[in-house]
C-alpha cells in the first residue's frame, strides 16, 4: 500500500504545481492570495472529513502544539504561489524541493544527528545545483530569455525576485521540517496533518475576507478552476504521503521526493516551458541532490 501511495503523492504534488502556476496569473496581484484561500478551504474541509469519520482526533491543544510548523509551512506555501507569477515552473519546483537538504543541515546543528557520506554529496549537490541556477538566470541574455519564452506565450523578465521568493519559501519550508522532528516526538501524525489543515483554514477565511473588503477582489471561474484543481491535488497528495511515510518512510521518501522532476515534465508538455542548456545542466545538479537526500531519508 505504501508504493501505491508515494507514486499517488508523487502524481498529485506535480499535479498541484502544474495546476496552481495555471492559476498564478501574472497581471492578477491577488492571485497568490486567491490560491491561498482555495488551498485553505479545500484542507478544511478534509480536515473535517476526517475528524467526522473517526479517521483522527485533534483538540485545541493539538493546535497550539503544531502551530510553529504549520505558521512556518503555511507562510512558504503562500509565498511559492507568489514566486510562480514571476519565474518558470521548471526552475521554481526544483528550488522550492531542496528544503530536505537544508532540514538536514539544521538537525546536524541544532539536534546533533549524525549525516553520513551520502547525505553530504547530496547536500553539495543541492547547494552547487541552485547556485548554478542562479548563474544561468542572471548571466542570460535578453534576446536569448524571449526566444526560448515565446512557445509557453509567458515572458519573464529579469527579476530578483523570480530568484529570491523560491529561495524564501525554500528556507521556511526548511524551518517547517525542522520543526516537524522536534513537535511530531510527542504527536500523532494524523493529528497533526489535521491540525496544519485547520490553521490553513482558519488563515484561508482572514486573507478571504482581507480580498472581499478590502482589496475588493473577484474571483472568475477560469482562474478559479485551476486553483481548485491544484488544492484539491494539493490536499490529495499531503494526506498520500502521511500514509506513505507511517507505511514505510525509508523506501517511499526517495519516491515522493523526486515529484519535482515529474512537475518539470509537465511544464514541459502542457505549459511548453524551455530552458537553457545552463539552466538544464544546473537542474540535474539539484533534481539528483533532492533525490539523493530522499534516499537518505
């Protein structure tokens, strides 16, 4: 059951990515708002589904007691849909992943757990593949961005941005994982899991309401579909991967650590998403470091 579930983890994380940078439309200021609310409704609602069906118990306490990792996922999560109207999906997807990496790094500080040989080069690999990341964006040209630009019908300019907000929700991320090992010692998963969702969506009615009356915002139903798609792909593949993990967290880690790579496919095919030689070779650096990193975890 495990596999069945790291591979459905694996499809529905790269499903939400796909579909949330559909929604990320680049003129709509509010749009990383608006996923945010759809996101947080969408984990409400199965947070509730599951409480009702005995699947877990959360109490007040729960909350209180995971509301660092899930402030600190949350924010990320916000700030990624924010960075996906600004830079391609192909390069922001693998940023945003080396958040294991950088987690293992701050338990080797902070929690003094040992790392073996393979989880430095992996490390290394991840360090060395979004520093060349960041080489081949600020070194390209004008021309040569637009040329490979023009299928995908998208133009992003040279922005620092487009670099620093995968970067940012990397590191809170990394921050939210780091987190995670020290609250879940004394807390069930499922519970947990269930807690996150409900903060979601206690955050998702405030920034709902902040678009409503103040930033008097609309919702169109173009926008609104792929946004649902990627919450619902979203919610889908965080509950496959607590499963997977409770299941068997050695062998279906490296699965679902490797989504990035399928979201990179994706872009590919529907969004006709081009790179540049550099940016290519940089990508392999960090897809093989995540994947390694998996593996270690």
């Amino acid at each position: 059951m495990w596999f069945i579930m790291s591979l459905l983890a694996l499809l529905f994380w790269s499903g939400s990515d796909i579909f949330t940078k559909v929604g990320a439309k680049e003129g709509d200021l509010d749009s990383h708002l608006k996923i945010s609310v759809v996101v947080g409704f969408v984990m409400g609602f199965h947070a509730l589904a599951t409480i009702l069906s005995g699947a877990a118990t959360v109490t007040l306490s729960d909350l209180i007691h995971y509301l660092p990792a899930s402030a600190l996922y949350i924010l990320s999560m916000v700030i990624g849909y924010l960075g996906l109207r600004y830079i391609e999906l192909s390069v922001s997807s693998p940023i945003c992943n080396c958040s294991g990496a950088f987690s293992a790094v701050l338990c080797l500080i902070f929690l003094h757990e040992a790392i073996d040989g393979l989880q430095t080069a992996g490390i290394i690999l991840v360090t060395a593949g979004v520093f060349m990341l960041g080489v081949a964006e600020s070194k390209e040209d004008d021309e040569s961005r637009r040329r490979r630009q023009e299928l995908s019908g998208r133009s992003y300019k040279k922005d620092i941005r487009a670099f620093i907000l995968p970067i940012t929700y990397c590191l809170l991320d990394t921050l939210g994982t780091f987190a995670d090992s020290a609250i879940l010692v004394n807390m069930d998963e499922d519970a947990a899991n269930c807690a996150y969702e409900l903060t979601w969506f206690a955050c998702a009615v405030v920034i709902f309401l902040y678009l409503i009356f103040v930033r008097k915002a609309k919702f169109s139903l173009d926008q609104g579909l792929p946004m649902l798609s990627g919450a619902l792909c979203e919610t889908a593949g965080q509950a496959a991967y607590v499963k997977a993990l409770n299941d068997n967290p050695v062998t279906s880690a490296p699965i679902i650590s490797s989504y990035c790579v399928l979201s990179c496919v994706w872009a590919a095919i529907f969004l006709k998403e081009r790179l540049s030689r550099n940016h290519y070779i940089a990508l392999l650096f960090t897809i093989a470091g995540i994947i390694v990193m998996g593996f270690c975890e």
